[in-house]
C-alpha cells in the first residue's frame, strides 16, 4: 500500500470523484451529458464517447488533488489511458488523486427489501490486475429498500465477506450498502444498518481498515460512531439521486461525512460547452461539494 496515499484518504481535506457509470447507467450519464442514443451505435462507441468525457473531466485544470482525494473508476476506464498514460497512473502522478476501482458485477433482484451483488466471478484477477495497475482501493454497491432486518443483514454480511477478499489482496474495499433515499423507513433502515456495520467492523483482524460509501442520512451525524472508529479509515457519502444542491445541503451537516458523488458531480456538465465553459461549470461543481466536505 503507496503510505502518501493512505494518508491522504485517511486525514486529506476534500472529497472523492465517482467516475464509475457503467453498463446500463452510460446511456443516462451520456444524455445528461447532452449526447442522444440516436448519436451512437454499440456498446464500443457508446464507452469511447464515456471514456472522452471522463478523459475531459480528469485532464481539465481545475481537477487535482488540491480539492479531491481520489476517483473511482469502472474498469474499462482503468484498462484505458488518458494523456498516454495509464488512467490510474495518470491520476496519482500528474493530479495527486488516489484511484479505485469499481468492482461489483451489478445488483441482483430484490429479495427481503434489499438487493444483493450479483456473483463476482474473477474477482481475485480483476484485484491483481488493479493493484499492478496502482488502484489503491475498491468499491462495490448493494442497495437497501426497507427496513427489513434479514436483508439488510445479508447486505452487510455479503460487503464485508467480499471486503475481507479485497483486504488479503492488499487493497482497501469501499464497502457501500446504499439506502434508497426513498426507502420505506428510512431513518429505521439506516439505524439498523449503522448496527449491522457495527457488529461486522468488530469482526476485522487486528489492523485491518475499510471504507464505507453510505447515503446521506436523515437523522445528522447517525454514522459518526462509524466515522471515529478505528477500523474505518474514512466514511465517503453518494448523493443518491438529490440535486447537487440539496445533497450538499444535507452533507455539510453531518461532520466528518464528506462526498463521493457521481451524478452530482457532473451535474451541469454538457459535451457542448466550449472548454472555458465547461472548465468554469466542473470548477463550481467542485467548490460547492468540497465545502459541504470540509464543514
């Protein structure tokens, strides 16, 4: 593990990027972008006209490490480059931004008000390559509707099953066990989920850390028994489907909690905008969710 990464994600002013859409969400992420179905045709050019953008989000001047400590991408975009080099490399050595990787198959159907993972054939090659490629850490997503305990105990059991894989790779799992931020109950939801991460956390090895990716919670500062424990080394916030704005609302009152947004992030960006344009939006977008991390 690169020591001046861990301490980075450990006690590092700022937020982590989520450049991970993959599979079915390209094609919203594309036409939020202002790209059309009708514009491309195929899977191969669907992820070049992915990869570009990603690309114009990672090289514009306003993204570094000053502002965000990491990125997490899908794995295509690890297996490509940007600026001729690989992505994850380009990340930490021109920009100073930790990468990760994106590692779950997609959710499975839903089954006692939760979704699980869907197997994750080939995970301990997929983690080799990532480290050779210098990823630092993963993440993996399952989703919460209700608050129905068997289910969101087999969340939890199933993230922290999969995180003990990752960790003997010698990698740091974002474990994320998202709460629909429509779930029925859900303040109950989340507080029996802040006591099933609680009881697993307790079953970690001596030394061992992981990360976690939680929804925004509806009662503030309900995860900081997670933010200060000491086999979590930091506790990253998605924004769930909230405008940036009121996720950056909610954010900035539960300390310690900073942000991983994807949608949020990109929110305003347009393959149209000329670079100056687009440079001025991505720079707001990143003001605003690095305040609402460092409150």
């Amino acid at each position: 593990m690169n020591p001046q990464q861990y301490a980075k994600i450990k006690s590092g002013k700022g937020f982590i990027a989520a450049l991970d859409q993959s599979g079915g969400s390209t094609p919203k992420a594309l036409r939020l972008y202002g790209i059309a179905e009708s514009e491309y045709s195929g899977d191969a050019q669907m992820f070049d006209l992915m990869h570009a953008m990603r690309t114009r989000i990672v090289t514009s001047p306003v993204f570094d490490g000053s502002r965000i400590l990491g990125a997490i991408l899908f794995e295509q975009t690890m297996d490509r480059e940007i600026a001729g080099r690989g992505t994850a490399d380009y990340l930490w050595s021109v920009k100073e931004v930790v990468p990760f990787l994106k590692v779950d198959k997609g959710l499975a159907d839903e089954a006692n008000g939760a979704q699980l993972m869907k197997p994750m054939p080939g995970l301990d090659a997929l983690l080799a390559r990532a480290r050779a490629k210098g990823v630092f850490g993963t993440k993996m997503r399952s989703v919460i509707k209700h608050a129905d305990a068997k289910g969101i105990e087999d969340v939890v059991a199933q993230q922290f099953s999969v995180g003990g894989q990752i960790l003997a790779a010698g990698l740091v799992p974002i474990i994320e066990p998202e709460v629909d931020i429509h779930a029925t109950d859900k303040e109950g939801a989340e507080r029996q989920l802040l006591a099933a991460i609680l009881r697993h956390l307790a079953k970690l090895g001596d030394g061992q850390q992981v990360m976690l990716k939680l929804t925004i919670p509806s009662v503030d500062d309900l995860y900081l028994p997670l933010i200060e424990h000491p086999a979590v080394l930091r506790v990253v916030a998605l924004s769930g489907g909230y405008s940036r704005d009121e996720a950056n609302r909610r954010l900035a009152r539960n300390r310690g909690l900073i942000a991983s947004f994807s949608r949020a992030l990109t929110e305003g960006l347009t393959a149209q905008q000329s670079d100056a344009e687009f440079d001025a939006a991505l720079d707001q977008s990143i003001a605003s969710i690095y305040a609402a991390s460092v409150t």
